[in-house]
C-alpha cells in the first residue's frame, strides 16, 4: 500500500491531526516532489516517538537548531517509506544499534512550520514539514551517541519529562503531548 492509501485510512485522534491529515493528503496532489528538499514551501519528514519496552520513558536529543529537546527523525530525502526514515534517523541521531516498530502504523500526523535557519552554512528559508511520526521502541540499556552536527545530546526521559524538556511550547502541548496521551492506551 503506497504512503497516500496509508495516510487516507489514518484515523485522526483528534482535531489538529484531521486537519493536518487533509492538507498533506491535498498537497500531495500538487506539482511539487513532497519527497525532496527541493520542495521548498513543503516537503515530507518522519519523526519517531523512541519508547522503551516498558513505555516508561521516552528518548530524546538536544537538537542545535531548535536549541531544545526534541524527538528523532529527518527529511524523507526521495525515501517514500517514512517508517524506513523514521528508523534510520532514529539510528543515526542516537546511535542506537536495534531500534524496532512497534507497529508498522502511522502513530500520529503533524504539519509542522519551520522557520528560517543556518544549515551547514546556508540559509534554509522557513517552510513546512509534512511529516508522519511513527512509534519506535529500543532498549534503553543500549550506548547512546550524540550526533554533533545536528544534536549535541541523547538521553531518555519519563514521557512526562520529554515533554517538559522542550523549550518549544506549541510541540510541548500539542504534539509531545499528543504523542504521551495516545501512548497510554497503545499496549505494552
């Protein structure tokens, strides 16, 4: 099933991800390849939501750009699976050696703004993430590694304590949140 069938069938859990799910399914529709960064009013990221086994903790990397705590995961870069993103990005920015879905499901749908940044040395005008976040589990006994040219910190937090750690405050209550309060019904 191709990530447009798959977003269709989404449930949305509540008002913000019903409207977010509308609009990336309606640009999907549009002229511009949503996969590439070459897009640049809006493109395609997965995020992951990294739970330990026991769901009682959360991991999170100190992200330089954002200068905050903040999940994992990156730009689709032509990859049209977004869980195989999710994964890899999950691995790269943690170091995390065996990191697992738990389900192979959309876990939550979020358009995302980004203001205008320095990358790498060039200005990145602001633009949207479309952006698909999966539920991952890993072992929180595993080595962690940062990632210095996009964090400069990894670390596992109770989910209550993810959310705090954020010094973003539409993500800390409408997406981290979110993401905690879905989590507690999903089984362990």
């Amino acid at each position: 099933m191709d990530l447009a069938e798959q977003l269709r069938l989404y449930r949305p859990f509540n008002e913000q991800e019903q409207a977010d799910q509308a609009l990336i399914l309606r640009c999907f529709g549009g002229p511009e390849d949503l996969f590439s960064r070459r897009s640049r009013l809006a493109h395609m990221t997965a995020s992951a939501w990294v739970v330990n086994p026991g769901r009682t903790k959360v991991l999170m990397a100190y992200h330089n750009i954002y200068r905050s705590w903040a999940w994992l995961g990156g730009h689709a870069d032509g990859e049209r699976d977004l869980l195989q993103v999710a994964l890899r990005e999950a691995a790269e920015e943690s170091g995390l050696k065996n990191v697992r879905p738990v389900s192979p499901e959309i876990y939550s749908v979020e358009v995302l703004t980004v203001d205008g940044h320095i990358k790498r040395g060039a200005y990145v005008s602001s633009h949207l993430h479309l952006n698909l976040t999966y539920l991952l589990e890993a072992d929180e006994k595993d080595e962690l590694f940062v990632k210095p040219d996009e964090n400069s910190g990894v670390r596992w937090f109770s989910p209550e304590g993810a959310v705090q750690a954020s010094s973003e405050p539409w993500i800390r209550e409408h997406i981290y949140a979110k993401l905690n309060e879905k989590l507690r019904s999903f089984p362990v």
